[in-house]
C-alpha cells in the first residue's frame, strides 16, 4: 500500500461517514461493488479518475475537495512523524 491510497481512502470513508450512509449504499451510489468501495476506503487499490470522479459525485462534492481532505491528512500526519 502506498501512502497516498490510504490517505484517498480515510478522506473518503470520513466524508461517507460524515453524510452517515453506509458502504453498501455509498457503494450502489456510486455505481461500484461493495467490496470495492471497502477496498478504496482501507487504501488497498490505486483507483482511476473516472471511479474517483464517481466517488466524489455519490459524496454529493466535487473531487477537488476530496484532495483538499488527503492533503490535510498528509500534512497531519506529516507533523505527527516530526520530531
């Protein structure tokens, strides 16, 4: 896994979580497998900009604000690692 797969799949899981539908519906919206979608969310697949694009659009928000999310949680967990 690399890191920027599972800062994707964390800002993801956090925004479905926030708008508190479940994977299986999140994943339906999305037009994806359920699996998938757990799959994106644990950081385990590299996904295409189309599956991204469809991601942000079952999240009701444009994808440039899901990489706004991972940024953050890159520059967090930049800190974190600083001495």
């Amino acid at each position: 896994m690399r890191q920027i797969e599972i800062l994707f799949g964390q800002a993801v899981r956090r925004r479905r979580e926030r708008l508190g539908i479940s994977q299986k519906a999140f994943a339906q919206k999305a037009g994806i497998h359920r699996t998938y979608a757990s799959s994106v969310e644990l950081g385990k697949v590299t996904v295409s900009i189309r599956i991204a694009c469809q991601l942000a659009q079952a999240l009701g928000v444009p994808l440039s604000k899901i990489w706004n999310d991972v940024e953050r949680l890159a520059a967090a967990a930049e800190r974190d690692r600083a001495p």
